[in-house]
C-alpha cells in the first residue's frame, strides 16, 4: 500500500512520505514510528491510534477508521466555510466599490463643494471620518492586531491562560458549540477505536485526553480517570462528577452492563456528529443569509452616504 502511494501519490510530498514510511517498515520498524518523523501531517491522535492498532493486531480496521473520520473533519471544515464564503465575497466587493468612491472620486467632489461653500450630508461625513481614520491608523490597527494575535498564541501554551481561553470559547453562542461537540466526538471515538482494539481502560482514557481539542474537555476526561484510577466503575465516575451530558453517561452505563462499551462509545461520537451536522445545515440555513443582510445593509448604507454628495451637489446647482 505504502508503495502505491509512493508511486501513485496525490502530490510530491505524499509520495515523499509514503517513501519514508515505506523505507522504516521495510527496515523492521513501526508505523507508528514512522509517522512520528511527520508530526504535522500525523499528529498525536492518530500516531497513538495506529501504535494500538500495531499492538493488537487490528491495524487495518483502525486505519479505516481513522481515514473516515479525516473525511468527516474535512467535511465539515468545507460545510463551515462554504457558509461563510458568500459574506466574504459580499464584504470584498463592497469593500472594492467603497475603496474606489472614497479615493478617486470623493476627493474631487469635496474640492468642488468646498469651492461652492456647499456642506456635506451628515451621512457623508460620518462614513468619511470612518474611512479617513482607517487609512491614517491602518498599520497601527493591524501592528495592534497582529501583536494581540501573537500574545494570544503566546498564552494559550500555557495550561491556566489556554483553560480560560476554551473557557471563554466554549461560551460563545454558535462557536461553542462546535468546538464543545467537536472536542466530544474525536476523544469518545479515539475512546472506543482504542477500546476495541485492546487497550486497558486507563490507557484509552489517557488517550482521549490527550487529543482532546479543548482544555476544559481534557480536564473532564481527566477527572473520569481519577475516578477509575481509584477503583470506580467507569459509570459511577461519570455520574458522580456530573461529567458530560446524561446521554453520555447513559450510554457509558448502557455499554458497561452490557460489555459492549466500544460500541456505546462509538454511538456517542456519532451522536455528536450528527448535532454538528444538524448544527452546520442550520447555519446554512439560517445564519448565513442572516449575515448577508446584515452585511448588505452596512454596506448600502455607506454607499448611499457616498453617493448622496452627488444629488446634493445636483440639487444646489440647479437652485443656482
């Protein structure tokens, strides 16, 4: 397989990788530590996903796994911008229009009113005191955003500033809900693929832990292994500590009775993937011709300050 992707791959640097995974194979070595030479393209969930698979003897299951899973990530990444791309467009032309009105023909026509003694509409002055204070402060807005930008990178590396930062997120009406859901559905689905394929409790759920997406999702999936680390049931953990929401400890109670814990793990993912899916059809629905008139009535209104000069200076002309 490796040495089709080699020969056949989609570009250069997939077949470049799939050469060196094929060359430490080949050699006697791991997959797992293969990847590892590749952090970006494989990061830590799925390289811990594969060494289990490696152990067990169920690589091939958990790779088609994890290949379905990227494939639902990507889906949704293309669903969220595909919602977002028609603002964009209506922002950029608009932005394009006001750039041109502002810096060709206003100045002309604020040469002739002030030659007529003639005042600017109120809407007109307003809209230009925006613009002017933009373009004299650009760079300082964007040195005040880019500084505040790298800060934030900055601070999130450390545990208690990233914590209040997911916090802070996962409040957020729309965006905490997708980043709260999203964070769920990849450590319960790391949860059970690792379950399945034989690793103890304790080390799945130091697993899904670490490739929780969200602090303040890793910090519960923390304190549920505490809890089974001092004996409890994984059920009682979780209905104790109020963890999760209670189709989740249901479903953990459900799969504990019944031995089949892989499989409601597997549900639970799959629950949370389809409220994102249902989640993202309502932003499309929704959401996204809502922020289009938003944006088209800012818009309008600043187009028709810029314009308005025109029948104002018609106007005082034609009483001339």
């Amino acid at each position: 397989t490796l040495g089709v992707l080699e020969d056949h791959g989609f570009s250069r640097r997939l077949s470049a990788i799939a050469a060196s995974l094929s060359e430490v194979v080949r050699s006697g070595g791991e997959l797992s530590t293969a990847m590892a030479r590749f952090p970006v393209e494989f990061d830590l969930a799925v390289r811990q996903a594969v060494a289990a698979g490696e152990r067990s003897g169920t690589l091939p299951a958990v790779l088609v796994r994890l290949a379905e899973d990227r494939l639902k990530m990507s889906e949704r990444r293309r669903r969220l911008l595909t919602a977002l791309v028609n603002p964009v467009i209506t922002v950029l032309v608009a932005f394009a229009v006001v750039w041109i009105l502002s810096t060709f023909l206003l100045p002309k026509l604020l040469v002739v009113y002030q030659r007529l003694q003639i005042d600017l509409p109120d809407p007109t002055r307003r809209v230009l005191a925006v613009f002017g204070n933009l373009r004299e402060h650009a760079v300082h807005y964007a040195l005040a955003a880019g500084t505040a930008w790298g800060l934030l990178r900055l601070a999130v590396r450390r545990r208690g500033p990233r914590r209040v930062w997911h916090r802070f997120v996962l409040a957020l009406p729309i965006v905490g809900k997708v980043a709260r859901w999203s964070a769920y559905s990849i450590a319960f689905r790391t949860f059970g693929m690792l379950y399945r394929a034989g690793v103890g409790l304790l080390g799945t759920l130091e697993h899904a832990r670490d490739v929780s997406t969200n602090q303040v999702v890793a910090e519960e999936f923390e304190s549920l292994l505490e809890g089974v680390r001092a004996g409890e049931p994984l059920s009682k953990s979780a209905r104790d500590r109020r963890l999760f929401d209670a189709f989740c400890r249901s479903m953990i109670e459900t799969g504990e009775r019944s031995g089949a814990l892989d499989s409601s793990l597997d549900k639970i993912a799959r629950k949370f993937d389809g409220s994102l899916d249902h989640l993202f059809a309502r932003i499309e629905a929704t959401f996204t011709p809502a922020l289009t008139i938003a944006l088209l009535i800012v818009v309008g209104y600043v187009v028709y300050a810029l314009y308005l000069p025109f029948v104002t200076l018609i106007q005082a002309l034609s009483a001339r």
